[in-house]
C-alpha cells in the first residue's frame, strides 16, 4: 500500500495531541498569544514533550538510550536540511527556520535525558545545577527566541526561573523519583540535614531563583507576561504545598488544588495586565 505523504497540517495535530493534558500553564497563557507564535509554542513543546517520554517511557537505560541516540540523529538531519520523517521534527521545520533557533538547546534537552540514563544522584550543588542547565534552561531561552527578547541578561533570568521550576518539582516528586531509582535531593543535604531538611533546603534554593521572575517579566510582551507569572506563581503554590506538608514528599506528593490553579491563573493575569514594564529596552545580544 502506497504511504501518504505526511502533511503540515496532520503533523501539526500530531503535536497537538502530544501536548494535550500537559504543559497547564502554557494552555492559558496561549489564549493571549497570535495563533502562529502559539503554533510554534505547540511545536516545541512536542519536542520537549517526545523527548522526555523516550527518556523516561523505554523501561530501561539501555533502550532509553538506544532511542534517544536515534532521536538525536533525526534531530541532528533536521538542522542538516535533511526532510524529517517523524512529525514533531516535520512540524518544527517551519518553526526552526522562520526564527532562526539554535540547535543547541534541542540538543541540551536530549542530553539532560540520556544523563538521566547514567546518573541517578548528585552530591553537591553545582553538579545538580549542571544538569538543570541541560534540563531546564533550553525551554526558556527557546521561549525568548520565539518571542523575540532573548539578551544576555534576560537569558540568565530565565535560566533561574526555568531551574527553580524544576526544583520545586524535584521536592514534589521525592516519592514518585525514589520509585524509578532517582534522586534530585543533594546527597550532601542528606547527609547532613536529612530527608525533611534536604527538601526544605532544595524548595529554599527554589524559590530563591523563582524570584528572578519579578526582573524577567517586565521585559517580555503581555501574552509572555502572563506565561511567566503563571509559571512563577505556580513554582510558589508548589513549594508552599510541600511546606504545608513539613517536607515529608518522600511520604506522599503534594498537589495544588484546582481552585488554587485557578486564582493562580487570576492573579497572573491581573499582574500581567497591571504589572506596568519598568525595565525599558534589554540589553542587546
């Protein structure tokens, strides 16, 4: 039987369908944001969204790996010119050459995920932060790409936004991580402090960086804005979920109830629509 060709369109629902049910807070925020630089959004957090579950879905390292060097490949042929079979890098095509993205943050997140293959614990800061680079830094400087305000100084305050996100998820997600044989809590805090102690100080470091939020928001746009608060204001629900709770996530994992999400969401928008842009003009790449 003859194959059809793939489409823009059918690649387009194909990553569609992968960020259904996640990524909350980018679904709202998409409501203020111009339908092309949504798709875009969409496009790219299909990649995200492929890589990690290649990662984290193969049931084993040696698979995960097995797939993730053949994701690498394909990734690599896209940046090549070479047509993309597969439908996120179909779709991302477009995307990737009318904003003339990087390849080295798609390749970061492919990076972070075969790291998780191979490394299961980190003893001190500057190596979980090493990773974090890898992990969470990518998705907000592609983000500024897309929205046209990436400078050296607005990259850095995203890089902390986007590592402190993580963190806070890394404190909610003890129990769930200990089930697959991982552990993002420093295993110097855990020496030294213990289980309570070591997720205290992590949720600390994190909302430490989240505040980096309030100087990144004034630079961006106002659909961008509300994303970005969203994001800030839901690390902080997170991490006062897991204070209520006396730290013990390795326990049970915290949740931030849906009427929560929900006056998060109003106070983002009423910050992004009141907030008034202090910042000027970002220093120039």
């Amino acid at each position: 039987m003859a194959s059809t060709p793939l489409t823009l369109r059918a690649a387009d629902e194909y990553c569609r369908m992968l960020t259904r049910g996640h990524y909350e807070n980018f679904a709202v925020a998409s409501w203020f944001v111009p339908h092309a630089l949504r798709r875009d959004l969409m496009r790219f957090y299909a990649f995200c969204r492929t890589t990690d579950d290649l990662g984290d879905e193969s049931g084993s390292p040696q698979v995960a790996l097995r797939r993730l060097q053949r994701w690498r490949d394909d990734t690599q042929a896209l940046f090549c010119g070479e047509a993309p079979v597969h439908p996120v890098l179909f779709a991302l095509q477009d995307t990737i050459a009318r904003n003339a993205l990087d390849a080295a943050p798609f390749f970061d997140l492919i990076a972070a995920n075969e790291q998780d293959q191979r490394v299961t614990s980190y003893s001190v800061w500057p190596e979980l932060e090493r990773y974090c680079q890898l992990s969470a830094a990518p998705v907000g400087r592609v983000v500024l790409r897309l929205f046209g305000i990436a400078t050296p100084l607005t990259e850095k305050l995203s890089d902390d936004v986007c590592i402190g996100l993580q963190l806070a998820n890394h404190a909610q997600d003890v129990s769930r991580d200990a089930r697959i044989g991982r552990c993002y809590l420093l295993q110097s805090d855990l020496d030294e402090l213990g289980q309570a102690g070591a997720v205290r100080a992590m949720v600390q470091r994190a909302r430490s960086l989240l505040a980096s939020g309030r100087a990144l928001e004034p630079y961006a746009p106002g659909s961008l804005r509300l994303q970005l608060a969203s994001y800030r204001l839901g690390g902080l629900a997170i991490c006062a979920e897991i204070e209520k709770m006396q730290f013990a996530t390795h326990q049970a994992r915290p949740h931030v109830a849906a009427r929560s999400k929900a006056l998060l969401v109003l106070r983002a928008l009423l910050e992004a629509l009141f907030h008034s842009p202090q910042a000027g003009n970002a220093e120039t790449a």
